[in-house]
C-alpha cells in the first residue's frame, strides 16, 4: 500500500480534542493515526477497554469520538466487539443494514495483555473481522503505574518499586505480538511512532481492511510512567527502534517480516537513560543489569530475525 | 438524533439524562476546553513554517487542524501545551517556552 | 393454533428462540443448560434460524459479547447457569445500566462450593440487585410461554431492560412434559420486529455507550434506571394479557392457588410449587384452609400486590432455594416480610430455607410446613423464624 503522508494528514480528523488524556500522551497519538487509517466513507464502531483512554474520551457527556463507541469493561473488549461484529453480520444477512462498518477495538497493555487477554484470545482465534489496537505503554497507567506483563524487566513501578532488596519489576516482558501471532490470524503487526508515521499507518490500513482478525502492537510512550521529559515522545520511540527493544515487524498469513533493520543497533542504555523508571539502573554497581537487559534485548532481536529470514 | 448537551450539565435532573447514559452524536468533546489545563503553549510561526506537516500527526490533542494539506492555527482551545511539536518541526517553526 | 409436544424444559426453550430467530447469541456450555445452545447451534447449522451463533470462550464473553450485540442494534440474548452467572455478574450490571434489550434464558443451578450441579436459585438470586427483570417458571410450559413474552417487555420503551426467564436445573430443564407450543407464525407476529432507536450501527447517527460518569451524574443514572424497573411491572402484565389472548393461557405477576379464602400461606418460587400444589390438594380435601402463592414476577418485585393477596392469612411460610447468609433466611423472606410489615400486616412469617444443591422436596415436606404453620397460630408465636427444610440434624 502506499502512502501519501500529506494526504493522510489531510483526513478528517477521527479523535476530537477535548479528551482529558494527560498532555504529551502516546495513547491519543496511537489512536488519531491508527484512525486514519479507515477509509473515507467507511463508517467504524470503536471499542474500548477500560482505562486512561475509556474514562478521558468518554466523559459524560463528551465523547471525543467521531465514530460509534462502546466502553464495556475492563477485561472484554475483544467479547464486546465480537458481538458488535456479528449483530453487523446478522443485520447484513437479514438485508437491516447497507453501510460498510469496520470494527476497531482499542486498550491499553492491562486490558490487553493482562486482564483481557482470555477475550483478546477468544476473539483472535474465532477470527472475527475486526482489528484489537494494544496501545502498549508497560504498565497499568490508569491506577498509578504498577506493573503488568508488559512492563520491562528492571522498571520501577508502584508495584515493583525499587528498593534495597529490588531493582525494580524481575521479570521479561510477555511478547504478546508473538503470542497472537501462534493464534495464526490473518495479520498482526508491531509498530509505535517514527518518522513521518508511514509504518504505523501501513499497518493501521493493511489491519482494518484484511479480512478477518488481526492485532496491533503499537509502543505507545507514557510521560508520567516513564518520566522522560514530555516533548521527548518522538525520540523516545526513535530510540526503542534504534537499540530494537521494539522491533518493527508484521506477520502475514504466518510469514513474518521485519520492516526496520538499525544500520547500527543501539546499546539499550540509551533507550533507558531518558526514562526516570531505569534511573536505579546507572548507579554505580548495578551495570549487571544493564548487562541482563541488553542480553535479552539481543536474544529477542536474534530470535526475531530467525523468525524473518525462514 | 443527536443528544442536546445543554439539557445535560451537572445540575441536570435524572430525567434529562440520555438513556442508559448513551451519547448520540459524535465529537462532543469539542465543548470541553482543555485548553485551560495550561498558561504555556506552542506558538506557530508562519514565515517559517514549511508546511511539511511533520507536527500534525504527533500532537496527541489533535490540535492542528488542516486545511487543503495545509496546518492552521493551533486550536488553542484543547492544547494543552505538551510541547511535542516542537520537537517534531524540523524548522524552527514551533516556539514555546521551556522547550528548545 | 397451538400444537401438543413432549419436551423438556431446555428444549421448549431452544424452540422460543429458533421461532423468535434472534440476531445474535453468543453462548458458553454450562450444566444445566448446556443444552438450549446445543439445539440452537442445531437449527443454525441447519438454517432453521439466520442468528449469528458465537461460540465463545467463557460466559464473562457470553454476555459481553451479547452486550456489544445489543448495543449494535441487535436482538441478543445467551444462556447460562450456576458459576457461569456468576462469572458474567459485572456484564449483568452493565447490561442494566445501558438499558439495553436483552434476554438470558437461566437454568438455576447452585453455587460452588462444594461444586454442585443441581438446582437452587443460589445463582439468580445472588444478581437479583443487578437490575435484571427476573421471571421465574414452574414448568416448561411457564417457561416456553416466559421465553415468548421476553423481548416483549425487554423492548418496550418504557423499560428497556434485559430479563431473565428463569426455570429449574434438570427439574425442569431436562424433565420431559406435555407442552403446548404456539405456531411459528404466532410467535413471529407476537414478538414483532426489533426497531432499536439509538444503535451503534445506525449509520444516521453515531453513538457513544458506556461512559465514564463523575458523581454528579451517578446517583442520577442510577435513578433514572430505576424509573424503567418502575414501569416493568404494569408491562408485564400488558404483554401477559396479549400472550393469554393468542395462547389461552393467562399470567400474572403471581400466581394464587386455593389462596382466597386461605388462612395459611406458602409463598415460593419455581418447580416445588407443583410440589406444593399437590400438598395443598391434599390438605384442602381435609378441610383445611391452605394455599399458595407463587412468585412469577421476582424483580421488580410487586411487593403490594402480594401483600394484598396475602391480607387473609393468618400465618405465611415463605421457602428459599437459596441461602441469605443474613442469620435471618433467605432473599425472597426478606422480600415478602418487608412487603407484609410496609402493608401492616399482623400475619405471623417463618422462612424456610429448602432445596438446596437439588435436595428433593417432597409433598410431605410440604405438608410439613402447613403443619409448623397450623402450631404458630395456635400458640400465636411463630418461634424460630429463619428454619431449614428437610436438613439432618
């Protein structure tokens, strides 16, 4: 597919201002370029789990969104959505309905990875023609910060919080992406914000319009959970590329392809020195972690390029 | 039909409230001003500007509207002055305080 | 005109859905009523039905998904029993709270633990503050002709909430009985066509569901949600009188048997009622002054009505097939003694648990109960007030 950025950026905007996510937020950045892209004239319902996005865009009586929405619970968007997919299905069969929908369900790595990751599951495997958005910012944002299954090894979270006998969350983080992929479903992709915004946009379009299921992966960075200086989102995500702590990858019909290759891979430092929640970690006497981290960054990223090269 | 927001602020009674709480309508959020939420904002300067559109897509608020492939005016109404786009102009077009 | 069959319970209600031929049901197996998806897969196999059938993967998902159908603009519905009731409780509060249409066809069974499969009313009664409608039947006719009349009072304007039709776990799900089926046709026309006014799919107008509300609207959605169980109870008996001119067969919000001129009462709900039809016969043949009152309609619960057809009886036993955890009895006594204090009533009121787990009730048990009934009026006490039917010691 290709990509005119300029009129990309010239849609109608999808996500209305006046939303109450915090300023500098990575999840509202995911969904307006995710948003774009659906075709004009194509009519969508939005899911949503609950969380950050679920309580700031649906405020009653605000909604910021263009589209029919429905906020259902924490651990069901992929349930709810199912549903809202085959009442379209029925009402089509039963000649009710004429528009085109498509079907777009958004939650944070909570409602995803964690809580509702029996519903993503279930609703991946029976392949309903929908897209499950994962804006991932590693950790449960919403309450505060603690951590979930795919909060980095080592961050400080509320839950997993540095202290004389921690050096934050002990565990890797769960590669879902690679998970709904053994789901074998028609498309799933890994992306977050670079550049001119072609690789997520690709992504968003190629994951609306393929039939059936598919499952982005999008790194969406939180200022306040990461605690790096808000205006630095963009450099932020360019450098979880550049160290590939978040490989840009698509599976298609179970081929796997890797979309972006460092002509430098970067040491992971410099994707952890920005972010308040490894600080512990550039102490003195703790570079075996940095050493842990990066050895598993480079096994996943090894590992990712057997996945590639088959 | 779309929902009259006017008959639902704070004060409403339950019986003006929409059913089941479900809002007709799209985009209302627009009469929420969350650009009250901060003094410090982006200033665009033009003459600068080489209309490349790198700021549209990173502003997490959609605050930069486009016209005919062209950005305006902030929409100072919901910015929120989180300062991204400055970082993502490539131009100097972006200016706001406390942000180089 | 109606036809004669041989049915259970879970099948009679399979045969409502495929003659409504509902848009969407998503559904999860759980004894005992695996069964209603398993002959409703049948007929959409077969295209006796053009629903989207949606296996899920857990009951939580079942009425997730039925919601998301429901909220598209769909005619939804899903079954379950037991655990799996309890699995999707939060979704029954959402359900409620978006005033959405929608139907549960429940087999009571109880709760764990101990695991168990057989019938008590452990599991609705524990969602009967969820606001659900909850309509409860005796046998499988009451519950195929309950099934009929759902959509009917879920989708009325004045209400919009989602029902329960209730029947007893194997008692009556899967017990064989003579039944009386509408046709086809009948049943299509009574139901009607579904015209939702504000959908996710309506392509006119978008709609957002499910908002984040701050406390200066919570406790007034909650009110406002209250007004439409306020108008349930006049619906359901508008719809049961326009189902007893089609069918022949009259429902109220309760039934009342022998209880006109009955100095003793019992007050149930579900398949022991047949049971304690029985022991009333027996009694009424020896000349004593018995009857009972049967819950039809359990929430909203018609409170003054019951009163008033209790406003004779000098002494009421009220039985519970499940277990308050109150040290007083169980939910529908509490229910039913507010309803007799509010009236002022000066009957004198025992609450019996019974049944649970399947504990087999028997036409002596009952007999039992008119027995303790008859020795509180002649010592004007009703002694222990909160008992257990038929427990060994």
């Amino acid at each position: 597919m290709s990509y005119n950025f300029k009129e990309t950026m010239n849609k109608p905007e999808r996500l209305a201002p006046g939303h109450r996510m915090c300023a500098g937020c990575g999840g509202t950045i995911a969904v307006r370029n995710v948003l774009r892209g659906l075709h004009e004239g194509d009519r969508a319902v939005i899911g949503n789990a609950t969380g950050c996005l679920e309580v700031s865009t649906f405020t009653y009586p605000y909604t910021a969104w263009e589209d029919s929405y429905i906020h259902n619970a924490f651990e069901n968007a992929g349930a709810t959505l199912s549903g809202v997919e085959g009442a379209y299905k029925a009402l089509k069969r039963k000649g009710k309905l004429d528009a085109v929908y498509k079907f777009i369900t958004f939650g944070g790595d909570g409602g995803t990875y964690d809580i509702g990751f029996q519903s993503l599951s279930g609703a991946m495997e029976r392949n309903h023609d929908m897209v499950y958005v994962c804006y991932d910012n590693g950790a449960y944002m919403n309450t505060g910060i603690q951590r979930s299954s795919a909060t980095p090894m080592y961050a400080d979270t509320t839950t997993t919080p540095v202290g004389s006998c921690s050096s934050g969350k002990p565990q890797n983080r769960k590669d879902l992406a690679a998970v709904i992929a053994a789901h074998d479903v028609p498309y799933v992709a890994q992306t977050t914000f670079v550049q001119n915004f072609k690789d997520l946009h690709v992504k968003s379009e190629k994951a609306i319009y393929t039939p059936g299921a598919a499952f982005l992966n999008i790194m969406a960075p939180c200022p306040r959970g990461w605690r790096y200086a808000a205006p630095d989102i963009m450099e932020i995500c360019r450098l979880g590329v550049e160290t590939c702590y978040w490989p840009l990858f698509e599976v298609e019909e179970g081929k796997w392809t890797l979309n972006y290759e460092p002509k430098k891979k970067l040491p992971i430092e410099d994707f952890l020195r920005p972010q308040g929640r490894f600080k512990h970690l550039f102490k003195k006497g703790n570079e075996y972690l940095i050493e842990e981290f990066q050895k598993e960054v480079d096994r996943r990223w090894e590992d990712l390029l057997f996945r590639c090269s088959r | 039909m779309a929902a009259d927001l006017s008959r639902l602020g704070v004060k409403a009674s339950w019986k003006d409230l929409t059913e089941g709480m479900v809002i007709a309508g799209a985009g209302t959020s627009r009469d929420f001003h969350t650009g009250e939420w901060s003094e410090t904002k982006p200033e665009f300067l033009e003459d600068k500007c080489k209309q490349c559109l790198l700021c549209v897509p990173v502003c997490p608020d959609s605050c930069i509207p486009v016209k005919d492939r062209k950005r305006l005016e902030f929409d100072y109404d919901h910015c929120k002055g989180c300062g991204i786009c400055v970082k993502a102009c490539p131009f100097g077009a972006i200016t706001m305080e406390g942000v180089e | 005109m109606g036809k004669r069959e041989r049915l259970s319970g879970n099948e009679a209600v399979a045969i409502a859905l495929r003659q409504i031929n509902p848009d969407v049901f998503p559904a999860f197996p759980i004894t005992p009523s695996t069964e209603i998806p398993q002959y409703f897969a049948s007929y959409a196999a077969n295209g006796q039905v053009d629903t989207e059938f949606i296996p899920v993967e857990s009951e939580h998902s079942s009425m997730s998904a039925a919601i998301g159908a429901s909220a598209a603009g769909a005619r939804s519905l899903t079954a379950t029993s037991s655990c799996g009731l309890a699995y999707m409780w939060e979704e029954l509060y959402i359900a409620a709270s978006n005033r959405l249409p929608l139907v549960l066809a429940l087999v009571n069974r109880a709760l764990s633990g101990p695991i168990n499969i057989n019938c008590d009313h452990s599991d609705s009664m524990g969602a009967r503050d969820s606001g659900w409608i909850q309509m409860y039947a005796e046998n499988n006719q009451e519950a195929y002709d309950n099934m009929v009349q759902a959509y009917r009072i879920s989708e009325h304007k004045d209400v919009r909430l989602p029902v329960m039709i209730c029947q007893d776990g194997f008692i009556t799900s899967h017990a064989v009985e003579n039944i009386e089926l509408l046709e086809d046709e009948e049943v299509k026309n009574f139901v009607g066509e579904y015209e939702p006014e504000n959908y996710l799919l309506n392509p006119e107008c978008p709609i957002a569901v499910g908002p984040y509300a701050v406390t200066d609207y919570y406790m007034e959605a909650k009110r406002a949600q209250a007004e439409g169980m306020r108008h349930a109870v006049q619906v359901v008996k508008d719809v049961a009188k326009e189902f007893a001119s089609l069918s022949g067969r009259e429902y109220g919000l309760f039934e009342e048997y022998c209880l006109e001129d009955a100095e003793r009462a019992v007050v149930m709900i579900g398949s022991a009622a047949g049971t304690t039809k029985d022991a009333v016969d027996k009694l009424r043949a020896d000349g004593e002054k018995v009857g009972l009152l049967k819950i039809r309609l359990f929430r909203p619960f018609p409170a003054e009505e019951i009163a008033e057809a209790l406003k004779g009886v000098k002494a009421v036993a009220v039985m519970d097939r499940a277990e308050g955890y109150s040290n007083q009895g169980g939910p529908l006594g509490a229910d039913v003694m507010a309803a007799l204090y509010r009236s002022r009533s000066e009957a004198l009121a025992v609450n019996y648990v019974y049944g649970l787990g399947g504990r087999d009730v028997r036409v002596e048990d009952m007999e039992d109960v008119f027995a303790a009934l008859k020795q509180m009026r002649q010592d004007q006490d009703p002694g222990e007030t909160y008992r257990y039917l038929g427990i060994r010691e």
